[in-house]
C-alpha cells in the first residue's frame, strides 16, 4: 500500500497578479516503509510540498492522498490525522518554544495526541532518541543543537506517527552532529517501521537516507530516480548532473546552474 | 612574506563555574595565501577570527603575545586606530547575510557608506565604484539591484553583496566566517570562485572559516583543525584526506558520500586527550 499519494499537485501563494505558483504538478508515490528523497536548490518547492502534505499551506489542488485517506484544500486536518503524519523541521534553533521545557513540550504533545501514562512515556521518548532522562527538565538554550534536533523528533515521535516529514533535518549541524542524527533517524525507521518523506539540498546525505528520490528544480520535478542510479552516476536529466558536479563527495568540474533572476525578488512566502 | 602572524591567542569568558577558555593558545602566520580554519561548532574558529580584528566585546578577554599585521601589533592600536584599519586593511564577511545586511538601506546605500568611510570620495565616485564591484561580483543588473532592499535579494546574491562591500575599500586581508554555510551547493560554488578570482587578482590574504570539509580541502591553500581551543593539526589543503589526526579522520568519516554507501555513519568518538595535547 502506498503511504503517500500526490498526483498533478499544484501549489500557489498570494492571488490575482501577485500569485506565484511554487509548484506545478508534481506526482510523488511513497510506498509504506520507504524512505523518499527531495532534492533542489531553494525555492525549487521541495519544503512547500511537505507543508502542504501537513496543512500547513491551503492553497493547493490536485490529488493527495496520506495512509489511504484523501486530503482536501483548505480544510483543516483532524487529530487522527497529526497521530499519523508528523514534520520535523529545519531549524531545532527555531522550532522548540525557548520557555519551555523538554518535559513540557513533550508532555503536552503526549496529552493533545490523547495518550496514556504520560510519565513513562516521556522517559520513554527521551531514551528512544538517544537523551538521558537527565535532560528531561532542561530548558532549549542548554541544549546543543543536535540535542535540540533529538528533542524535535522525540516530540515528532510522540503520537506514534506511521509518516514522518523531515525538511532538511541536519542542514543546520555540524557534520559530526549530522552523523549521529541520521543514524538515529535510520534506527528509529528500522524499529518503527516509518515512512521517510525527507527534503534535503545535500545530495549525498538523501543518497545515505533514501531508496529513491526526485529531483526538483523551479517547482517541477525533473527527474525520478533511485539511490543506486544516483551513486552509479546514472542521472539523465542535465540538470541532476550538475547538481552532482557541484555537491561535495563527487569529483567533478562544478558547472553553473541556471541564471539567479529567477531566484531574485522571491516573495517572502516562498523563501520558506 | 608574512602578512599576519598570530602567536599564543586566548580567548576567555568568565562564567559562574569560571573562566571559559574558548580559544587556548593558538599561533599561525599567513602570506598572501588562503588558509583555512576547520572544525566543529564550539571548536573556537570563529572567535578566533573575531579576536585578530578585535570584535570581542567585555566581559570576554582577550591575550596574545602579539597579533601582528603589517608590522604592527593590533593589540597595541587604539579603538580609534582599530576603526581605520577595519575594513580597509582587514575585511570580515560574516555567516548569513540575512543577519548582516542592513534592512533599512539600500543596497548601493550601503555600499557606498562603506567606500566612502575609507576613501575621499563624491557621492558620484563612491556610486560607480560601487557598480563596479556588483559587477565584479558577477551580479546582472547591478543598477537595479543597487536600490533594492536586502529583503529583495536571494540569499546568494546577498552574500555576494557582502562580498562586494566588504571588497569596496581594498582590504589586504580578508577573513570569511562561514561565507557559504547559508547557502545552497550551488550558489556555495558561485560564490567560492568568485571570492577565489577577488583575492588572486588583488593578491590579498584570506582566512576561510568552516566546517565543511570538503569545501576547505579543495579550496584553500593551507588548512589548520582546531578542537576545544587549540590548533590539533595543520596540513596542506590538498593533503587533508591524508590527516593523521584522530579527530580530523573523525570528522572526514561522519560525512555521508556518494561513492560508498554505508547503512550507518562512523560518528566521532572524542578523547579527552585530544584537548589538553600540546602539539
């Protein structure tokens, strides 16, 4: 069964003549228990799929299905759904409230989702991702940022989601620090049997984490591909072909990509 | 010829617990060369090219033997003095352009204060060096893009704008803290080379601080590993896949690559020793 649909997908923002169309018609299938790539510059639209897929951009049309349930524009998702479906976003600098504690972030979360034994489950939670129990009454600021990172997937985590969205997880840590998220990333799929819709402009790191991949560039996707063909340096289009020129861990003359007006005077809804 | 030479730099934050040592004893010397200083968030890169130009404010301290530029001491010179060698002597372009530009001048504004701060110039003169460095810096349209406001530029083109203002004065040292980390793969490129042509043509020196490995090793001359402080290893850029240190085979194996797929990533295992050793 397939745990992510997405056919001719269309996404906008701002209306009359001011409306840009982020992305155009994009068709992604996610099968349950893959791990699925999206790779482009930015303002390419990879993070606006994954914010539509969570309601968090109305303004869409086309077919989109999540664990066999049909989504509708603009019309605000259920709890069962967020149980189903979580994100985990870029920037752990950002995305954690700085007044509150590990233990409230979690527990709150723990409360929405409806879930039982509160208590245990925080320990619990903290133990899965790696962090002691000693963290658990720290505040955001004493923590480093993959420690951050962990506390953002535990809370993702916290519903016990079949379908997780990672937008750039480890694009704001250091390598070292990039490391040990992603392989906690890689267990935590393994022993939960979760499905990876992940965004990332780190070629090798999505040929790390993923089966397969799309390349998208000005909001349409250029090419599908798997990782093998990926590292086999078996891409088609131009476009993926410099993209591996330029990205680290290949040799390989870098190239220009395509002209930067397209990437000038973006509205600030874009530059997400 | 030696255009700066640092020698035993510390830097230290008093804490409740204590005096924080951030940087603890590092000494290089740089020609008209690109060096590059590596290593992790919290490895004291940055602050140490804060302290050369001087921008670490109190209660934080700062002590060298000497840090000497052109013969001088910087040490020694006055804030007055200080404020006349920043950007025209030593320029620093900083990590995230959003940060660093200033939302409420133009452009051009802005890099027109920046020239004439340095230069006696006419508000005409200033305005055509500046499109000239726009130019210089590959943007189209440099007109246009002169009255436009930072919030109108992609992050690309706001670290070249960056560039060209931190370049406008002729600095003889430039220190890059991070210039590319914001950036995509393939702005990071364009950027690079355009800074590489800058600091060839103009034979200036260049301090390149990252933690991106692979970047350095292809980009720079020279390349020091620092971890907790201290400098653990110096190489040649080109010789880094070659590192004997621990720590910097550490950090050259946490990368995921394309060529060798692995399921789980080596993470690095620190050692206590590695901080206190003396090299």
């Amino acid at each position: 069964m397939d745990a992510i649909t997405i056919k001719d997908l269309d996404i906008w923002f701002g209306a009359g003549p001011t409306r840009v169309l982020a992305v155009k018609g994009a068709d992604i299938t996610v099968a349950a228990g893959e791990s699925y790539g999206l790779v482009g510059e930015s303002g390419s639209g990879k993070s606006t799929i994954l914010r539509a897929l969570t309601g968090l951009v109305p303004t869409w049309s086309g077919e989109m299905t999540l664990g066999g349930q049909q989504m509708v524009p603009a019309k605000r998702r259920d709890r069962s759904f967020y149980k189903r479906v979580q994100m985990v976003f870029q920037d752990p600098y950002a995305s954690l409230h700085p007044r509150q504690s590990v233990d409230q972030v979690l527990s709150e979360t723990l409360y929405l989702h409806g879930m039982d034994n509160i208590n245990t489950r925080v320990e619990k939670l903290l133990s899965d991702v790696g962090l002691g129990p000693k963290f658990r009454f720290r505040y955001p600021h004493q923590l480093s940022g993959g420690q951050r990172q962990r506390v953002a997937i535990a809370r993702a985590l916290a519903g016990e989601p079949d379908i997780l969205l990672l937008d750039e997880p480890t694009s704001a840590l250091d390598v070292s620090v990039q490391a040990e998220i992603l392989n906690l990333l890689t267990d935590l799929r393994a022993e939960r049997g979760l499905t990876y819709l992940m965004v990332s402009h780190d070629l090798a790191v999505i040929a790390h984490m993923c089966d397969r991949l799309a390349v998208m560039r000005a909001g349409e996707t250029v090419e599908v591909l798997s990782a093998e063909d990926l590292r086999a340096s078996r891409a088609n289009h131009p476009y993926t072909q410099a993209l591996m020129a330029n990205s680290a861990g290949t040799t390989g003359t870098p190239q220009p990509l395509e002209s930067e007006t397209s990437q000038t005077l973006m509205p600030a809804a874009n530059s997400v | 010829m030696t255009l700066l030479s640092v020698k035993d730099l510390r830097v230290s934050f008093p804490t409740r617990q204590g005096r924080f040592e951030a940087v603890r004893g590092v000494s290089f010397d740089l020609g008209r060369e690109r060096l590059g200083i590596v290593g992790e968030s919290g490895s004291g890169k940055s602050m140490t090219g804060r302290a050369i130009l001087r921008l670490i404010r109190k209660p934080a301290e700062v002590t060298a033997s000497h840090i000497n530029f052109d013969g001088r001491n910087l040490l020694d010179c006055s804030e007055r003095e200080m404020r006349r060698i920043r950007g025209s002597q030593i320029s620093m372009v900083m990590q995230d352009p959003k940060f660093s530009l200033n939302p409420v001048m133009t452009v051009g504004q802005q890099i027109v204060e920046s020239y004439r701060m340095h230069n006696r110039a006419s508000l005409k003169e200033a305005r055509a060096k500046a499109l000239e460095m726009l130019n210089a810096v590959s943007i189209r349209e440099p007109e246009r893009v002169m009255d436009t406001y930072p919030h109108e530029v992609s992050g690309g083109m706001g670290q070249r704008i960056m560039i060209a203002m931190m370049l406008v004065a002729n600095p003889r040292l430039l220190i890059a803290d991070e210039p590319t980390s914001a950036l995509d793969v393939s702005v990071q490129r364009q950027v690079l080379s355009i800074m590489d042509g800058l600091v060839q043509q103009r034979g200036m020196g260049l301090i390149f601080i990252s933690h991106d490995l692979n970047l350095v090793s292809e980009f720079c001359d020279r390349v020091l590993i620092m971890y907790a402080g201290r400098v653990v290893e110096t190489c040649a850029a080109d010789q880094l896949h070659n590192a004997r240190h621990p720590y910097t085979q550490g950090l050259l194996n946490s990368l995921p690559r394309l060529d060798q797929p692995r399921r789980h990533l080596d993470v690095l295992t620190r050692d206590v020793a590695w901080a206190e050793e003396v090299l």
